[in-house]
C-alpha cells in the first residue's frame, strides 16, 4: 500500500502542471488512477517482495532469531519455505492480473488520458507523422502488414496482405512495394499476387502489376486507429496474432512479437526470483545496519535486475539472441545467482 501511494503521488506531482492547465476534475483523475491499479501491481510487487524480505530475515538476524532456528536444526531452505510459497503465489497473480487486466487497463488509461488532454494543441502538434511496423485485422479476413506508413502523403511502403477463409486458411497473399490512397481508392505499384489452394500451396502462376488498384475498403485513418499493439493484447490474442502473421515472412516483426509473449511468460517470476536473492544478503546483513542495508540492496538489485532484463530483450529483439533465451536469460542468471548465495551460507 505505501509503494502504492507513492507512485501516485509521484506521477501525480510530476504531471501537475499539466493536470493544473488541463484543469482536470477530481472525478477523472480518480478515474484514472483507478485504471492504472493493475499496471501498478505488476511494476512495484518484486521490489516490495524484495524489501519485505531483506527487512524482515535482517530483521530475524539482529535478533539472534535465525542463530536460534539454525541450531535447532533448521535448513536455510526450511527458514525460508513461508517466504518462497508466498513469492510462487504473488507470481501466480502476477501472470494472471497481466495477461487479464493489464491490456484493458493500458487502453482506458490512455483513453482517459486522451481525455484530458484533448483540448491541449499542444499534444495535437506532437503526434508522429510516420509509423513503423503497422499491422492491423480488416475486412473479408484480411491481415494487414505495413512496413512505414507516412500519414501526410497516405503513403505505405512494404506492404504484405494476407487473406485468409473462414477456417484461417491462407487463400490469398498481396505483396506491393508502395501503396497510395487517393481519390477514395488505394493504388498498389509493384505488387505480386498469390493465390493459395486448399492445401496452402502455390497455385497458378503469380500475377504482377506494375499499377493496380486495390478493392480495399480500409480507410488510412482506419489504419491508423486500429493498429495492432501488443501490450494491448491477452496472451491468447498474441500467440494468435503472431500465428496470423507468421504466414506474411515479416521476420523482424514476428521477432519482436515473440520476444514480448514469451516476456508475458517469464515477467511474473520475477517475484519469486527476487525473494530467493534477497534471502542470502538478508541474512548476511550486520546487525545494525538493517533498515538502510535493506533499502540500498533493493535499490541496488532492482537496476541491476532492470538494466539486464532491457540489454537482454533489446538483443532479442535485434536477432543477436533467441527469443525464448532474450526473455528467460534475465531470470536465468538471477536464479543461478540466487542458489549460488544460499549454498555458500554457512
């Protein structure tokens, strides 16, 4: 509850001025905080399991309590079971609360923050007028896979269009290197046409076009509203999302698409993880230093923890590491890490 209040006050305090100019009413700033309880709970929980642990086992310590426990023949193991059954639960609600809460909760929180600043132009003037990686679900079952979008010239390039039937089986695959809306329609140079059979084979020869208009009834602005994003998106959406679009051989975008599920997996064991590293440097702490020791370690291992889960996931997401590895090396070397410090306590 503490770590909750003040992460509110917080981002509250930092965004004031605009919370002041926007002259936002009490009862949507409720509202929005509200939604963001969910994102909260995932961010701060390993950090207060990891200071809940430090504090309390440095706490036992000073107190001559775990001397106590170890002589009566108690394993490090054993004095640690209640912590680590709690850290496997916390980890449990974890997965569950960002896999069914937290995509919803992003999206009403940034609904509500468009809100607020809707009338700021401001804001308006900052919107980006070139996207990356746009991908979207449109009419007749079709996946849409856009390498740049330009949004003042309504002009994609690297497009890669895949119609599917009513089973998802491919029937149909569009690959165009530049697509222009204008005039209500949209006009493809360079495409190639694939038709596909039952079996999700080749059939006929491909059709090219150095012009052609595209029956697409898809507006730019319908686009841009409907972009896939995967923070918004359950476990089940993604895994789904990314077996649509596996069919289209957007290598790198089905990367990062991996990289962020199998994220999903691994992110929530961070709790568990964490409390089984704390336990060692909790019980090695000096007696008098517990309160201060145990915060300057949390702070000290929670960027350790953040800086190596980011330089892991940037690789995984550049190629240089796998998917499955970039998401679980994190977790791998913290867990090594964790079991090497409680076999070398005494």
């Amino acid at each position: 509850m503490l770590f909750f209040f003040l992460y509110i006050t917080i981002d509250i305090f930092s965004t004031l001025e605009d919370i002041l100019k926007l002259r936002v009413d009490i009862i949507t700033l409720l509202r929005y905080y509200l939604s963001y309880l969910p994102i909260i709970f995932v961010q701060v929980s390993p950090i207060t399991c990891l200071l809940a642990v430090l504090y309390t086992f440095g706490k036992l310590n000073r107190s001559n309590e775990i001397i106590a426990m170890r002589a009566s023949g108690l394993s490090i193991l054993q004095i640690a079971k209640t912590v680590i059954i709690l850290g496997v639960i916390i980890s449990a609600l974890i997965f569950w609360i960002n896999d069914k809460f937290v995509p919803q909760s992003i999206g009403l929180t940034e609904k509500i923050k468009k809100q607020m600043s809707s009338e700021s132009k401001k804001n308006k003037e900052k919107q980006p007028e070139t996207f990356t990686n746009l991908s979207m679900y449109g009419l007749k079952n079709r996946l849409f896979f856009v390498n740049k979008f330009e949004v003042k010239t309504n002009t994609m390039d690297n497009i890669v269009i895949l119609e599917h039937d009513e089973k998802q089986n491919i029937v149909r695959k569009v690959v165009a290197n530049k697509g222009v809306y204008k005039d209500g329609v949209w006009r493809f140079y360079q495409s190639i046409t694939y038709n596909f059979d039952e079996n999700g084979q080749i059939k006929d020869e491909p059709q090219y076009f150095e012009e052609e208009v595209m029956t697409i009834p898809e507006t730019p602005g319908e686009f841009l509203s409907q972009r896939q994003r995967p923070d918004l998106m359950t476990i089940a959406q993604l895994e789904d999302y990314i077996w649509k679009l596996s069919k289209s051989g957007a290598i790198t975008v089905i990367r990062n698409l991996k990289v962020d599920l199998y994220q999903r997996f691994v992110t929530p064991f961070t709790s568990i993880i964490i409390i089984l590293l704390g336990v060692p440097f909790a019980l090695r702490m000096k007696k008098r230093a517990t309160g201060l020791s145990s915060i300057g370690i949390s702070i000290m291992m929670g960027f350790l923890y953040y800086v190596l889960t980011a330089v892991s996931i940037a690789l995984g997401k550049s190629g240089i590491l796998a998917p499955l590895l970039s998401a679980g090396l994190p977790h791998i070397i913290a867990l090594t890490t964790a079991i090497y410090f409680l076999r070398t306590i005494p």
